[in-house]
C-alpha cells in the first residue's frame, strides 16, 4: 500500500502576515534612512553657516568692516549704497558669496545650504550712542571709518532676535519683540545673522509665522526649536546663527584691526 506525501505550503492568510512583516520592516528601515538623511543635512548646514561666518569675520578682519548682504535677484556680489558704506538691503539680503570667496554656490553666486536654498545674511545697521563710548555714526559696521571712529564700547541697534513672532511690534528698522520675555537673545546685542530657512525654504506657502517673520524685511528675527505642521506653534525648521558685537571686536582686536 502506498502512502500519499502530506504536501503544506503558506496559506493566504500566512502569506499576508509575512508580506505584512516585511512591509513594516522595509517602512521602519525608510524612516530610519529618511531621519538620518535629515539629520545629516542639518549637520551639514549648520557647518555651512558657521563657515559663513569665519569668512564674513576673515572678510572684516582684511577690510576693516562687514560686507553688505547681497541683494535679492542679483548676484551674489555685496550690494552697498554707493560711497556711503550703507547697503541696500539690511534685512532681507543674502550671504554675499562671491564678496567673501564662500562655496559652494548657485549660478547667480549666491552660497546656497544643503537644500538647495540660498543663505541669508542680516546686519545691524546702527549702534547706540553712548556718550563717552561710542560715536554712533551709521552705518555701524560696513564702513571701516564708523567701525573704527565709533569705539568699542559701541552696542548694535537695528536687530531683535525673538523666540516667537507673536509680540512682534512695529515694522521696517523699527520692528522688534515686544517684550524682554519674547528675546531669543538680549536687545543690542547682535552685530550679524546668518540663516537658512530649512528643509521647507522652496516652499513658501509651507511656511509657518515664525518662518515667515525671517523673511519679511524688518529686524525682527524668530529662533527656537524646529517644530512641524502638526504642532500648537507652527512649523519651524529655519537654522540661524548670529554673532555678538563682543565676538566680532574681540576677533578685530586681535588681528589688529582695532582700536
């Protein structure tokens, strides 16, 4: 009598539960690939601004004073008003590439982040007066004779750095916080900003309000922890670094440049 082989395979059922496994692995390795991707990225970018910010330094250190921001749809060339040392765009500029020998860049010569997106750049255009301590003459910092004739003991004026764009008061030079409260970093106390507004920056209409209050062409400046669309605060993922006066006459000091 000959025996029949019992003969098993995968089920439906059991084959829908491997594909299903499989799908949630390769789904977990995606997001794991994704976040590390990101998070290079931001590495990557924030490396990028901080070099920005040696060469504008480098570039002070050579020529007595800051560059001017480059101008929106232009070149990435300074863009000063003729003879006086002031710019043309104090707030709304880029990182002035060409001016400072920065790569890597667009065709235009704009310096762009790991984006894509080109790198802006915003510089007090004042200080205050402080009698006995500082002359006050404006521009404050692209023009070698002000930098030099106004002294250190000079403090910038013209830049807020906020943690929320609620409580932004005023507009243009006049815009600032609205309260110490809402200071990412104390009044008068900034000389520049280098910025990238992130992952999300060719997109604007993805822009959440904190975002939008760094491009809106006053001296009010958001900085906080990213957040994204899903949060109570908005989607944030601009990355900004910025330089206190102190730094920036600490760095002339030293190289010489002043008193």
């Amino acid at each position: 009598m000959q025996l029949r082989r019992s003969r098993h395979g995968f089920s439906l059922v059991e084959l829908a539960i491997v594909l299903a496994i499989v799908a949630l692995l390769i789904a977990g390795a995606m997001m794991t690939l994704s976040a590390q991707v990101e998070q290079r990225n931001g590495t990557e970018t924030l490396r990028r601004l901080n070099a920005g910010v040696d060469a504008l330094i480098a570039f002070a250190i050579v020529n007595g004073r800051l560059p001017c921001p480059a101008a929106p749809n232009l070149t990435g060339d300074e863009s000063p008003s003729t003879g006086t040392g002031a710019c043309t765009d104090w707030y709304d500029g880029f990182l002035p590439a060409k001016t400072i020998g920065f790569q890597p860049t667009d065709a235009a010569g704009y310096a762009l982040d790991t984006w894509g997106n080109r790198i802006r750049y915003a510089v007090a255009p004042s200080v205050m007066t402080v009698a006995g301590g500082c002359a006050g003459a404006a521009p404050a910092f692209t023009s070698q004779a002000n930098l030099k004739a106004n002294g250190l003991g000079c403090k910038p004026s013209g830049l807020d750095i906020c943690n929320t764009a609620v409580g932004i008061s005023g507009s243009g030079s006049s815009a600032s916080c609205g309260s110490s409260a809402a200071r990412a970093v104390t009044s008068n106390t900034v000389a520049f900003i280098v910025f990238s507004t992130g992952k999300n920056g060719s997109v604007a209409s993805s822009y959440g309000a904190d975002e939008l209050a760094n491009i809106n062409s006053d001296s009010a400046f958001v900085s906080r922890t990213p957040s994204g669309p899903d949060s109570s605060v908005g989607t944030y993922d601009d990355l900004m670094v910025w330089v206190p006066a102190g730094v920036l006459y600490s760095k002339l000091i030293s190289a010489g440049v002043l008193p």
